[in-house]
C-alpha cells in the first residue's frame, strides 16, 4: 500500500509544468548601499504601501549582499522609497550576471 502511494506521488510530480517564459514576471536587480535588510524593506513598506509590495514583489538574491530582485513594472517605485529614505541604489541590472562583469 505504501509502494502504490510513492508511485503515485511521483507520477503525480512528473505531470507538473513549469510556467512559460512568456507568463513569468520579470525582474530587475538592485545593487544597494551595505545597510540592513530590515531598514530596506520598511522603506520599501512605508512608500508603496502593502499592495504596492506584493506587485512589486522583492526577494533577496541568495549567496549575494545587497542584492534585491524587483518586478520590473514596480522598479521605480521600490528606487524612489530608497532614496526618500537615504538609501543609495548604486546599480541597476537586468541580469545577475553583469553585476559580476563590472566588477572585473
């Protein structure tokens, strides 16, 4: 009885798609000032509001410092919260790849 339920718990894996491209949200990449990660995203909070951060959608990019992912449509928004609260943006990419081609 157990084995049946493995099988189908991995048939049933085998049948999820991932999204289209063309359906995915886009990011942009925001390389911030070394401040806390708190401080940020109240500012971010406190300016766009909470619907505003749920479009806006930031996530911290993991193994990197300072480095936010923003949906695309919202970029300006989450750059003007920073800088009313004196948190300089110093880059913005569209890819995580360019941040290391500067640094070169």
């Amino acid at each position: 009885m157990r084995e049946d339920f493995e099988k189908k718990k991995i048939m049933k894996r085998k049948k999820e798609k991932s999204l289209l491209p063309s359906l995915r949200e886009k990011k942009k990449y925001l390389l911030i000032e070394k401040t806390s990660k708190d401080r940020i995203e109240k500012a971010v909070l406190d300016y766009v509001g909470v619907l505003g951060y749920g479009k806006a959608a930031p996530m911290w990019v993991k193994g990197k410092e300072n480095i936010l992912a923003v949906n695309r449509k919202e970029l300006e928004k989450v750059k003007a919260a920073l800088e009313l609260d004196g948190i300089k943006v110093r880059r913005v990419s569209g890819t995580l790849k360019s941040f290391e081609e500067k640094k070169k």
